[in-house]
C-alpha cells in the first residue's frame, strides 16, 4: 500500500497500477524527501513527475509544500490513477495547481514551458540510455537556474547521461536494485 509520507496530505492512501510500474519503496521516498527538505528544495516548488506511475512523488512534494505540479504519464490507466491520486490530496491541501499529461515524456517536454524547480524522472527500468539523453536535453532549458532533477533508475543500469543536456550529479545513492542521481544545470561560471 502507497501513502503519502509526511506534510498535510500525510497518511493518505495512494491508489497504484496494477501493472507496468515500480512505486518507489517507502524507505528509498522517505530518505530522498528527508533529503530535499534539508536542502529546501520543496518549498512553493514548481514540480514536474515524469512517468508518473501513480503519482506518488510529485504528490509527496505537494503535501510537504511544494507550490505546483504537472504530471506526465503515458499509459491511459496509470494517467486516470494519477487523475483520482491527484483529485484526493488536493481536497486534503486545499491549495495546489495541479495537471496530468497523458502523454509520452519527450512529447510533453517538447511543447512544456517550464520553469521547473524539482523533477522527478522514474522512467521504465527497460527506457534505453539513448531515450533517457533525450528526454534529459529536451528537460534542460525547462529548468529554474537552481533546480534539482531526481533520476531514479536500476543500479545495474547505465548511469545517466546528464553531461549531454548540460547537467551534472552532485549526489548519488543506492537503495537495493535503486538508484539515485541528484541532477542540477551546470553553473554559467563552470559552462563558459
């Protein structure tokens, strides 16, 4: 069962696909949002959830004060779970600026206009490296100049690369079969 972790929606039961997606374990969401509230990274954030899956991660951003939400999903059943996911915090929080995207991740970030301050990008184990580059380059101009993308992939996957959309890692970790990366734009000083 999926809830909602902490902040004012906490405890609300999330509903999940049946099939097709990995929710992000309890402890691996309760560590990465114990780690973005130390670094203030969700206060009044602009937040995008691609592969939404359930919704889950840009859910938990809002009950801990994140100020919007776009969420991307291309499969039509996890998009309608998102939809009541997103339908259930919202009367929790009585504030949000919530929208689904039923759509696939490179078609939304084409015509997006951002900017975006935290994202969460928990693709298919089987996306290959040279769809997640791209979706990485079409994500990049989308991002506040302090953003943190959050790349959640297999350890035994190839690492992203975030170095062709002008990202860097500044944080790693694994939990089990999951990886971590903590992206960010790279600074104009280091660019130049």
């Amino acid at each position: 069962m999926t809830r909602i972790i902490a902040g004012t929606a906490r405890g609300l039961r999330l509903d999940v696909p049946g099939s097709g997606t990995r929710p992000t374990s309890d402890r691996v969401r309760e560590s990465l949002f114990g780690a973005l509230e130390s670094a203030d990274a969700l206060a009044d954030a602009r937040v995008l959830d691609l592969y939404a899956g359930s919704g889950a991660l840009g859910l938990e951003a809002l009950s801990r004060g994140a100020q919007s939400a776009d969420f991307v999903e291309r499969s039509r059943p996890s998009a309608s779970i998102v939809r009541r996911n997103t339908v259930t915090v919202t009367k929790a929080l009585g504030k949000a600026s919530v929208r689904v995207h039923e759509s696939a991740a490179l078609a939304f970030l084409k015509r997006a206009s951002g900017p975006y301050d935290l994202v969460f990008t928990d693709p298919p184990y089987d996306l290959d490296d040279a769809a997640m580059t791209a979706d990485l380059v079409a994500l990049a101009p989308l991002l506040s100049s302090d953003a943190v993308v959050v790349i959640e992939r297999a350890r035994r996957a190839t690492p992203p690369d975030v170095a062709a959309a002008g990202l860097e890692v500044f944080r790693e970790k694994s939990y089990g079969d999951t990886a971590i990366w903590w992206v960010q734009p790279v600074a104009e000083s280091q660019s130049r």
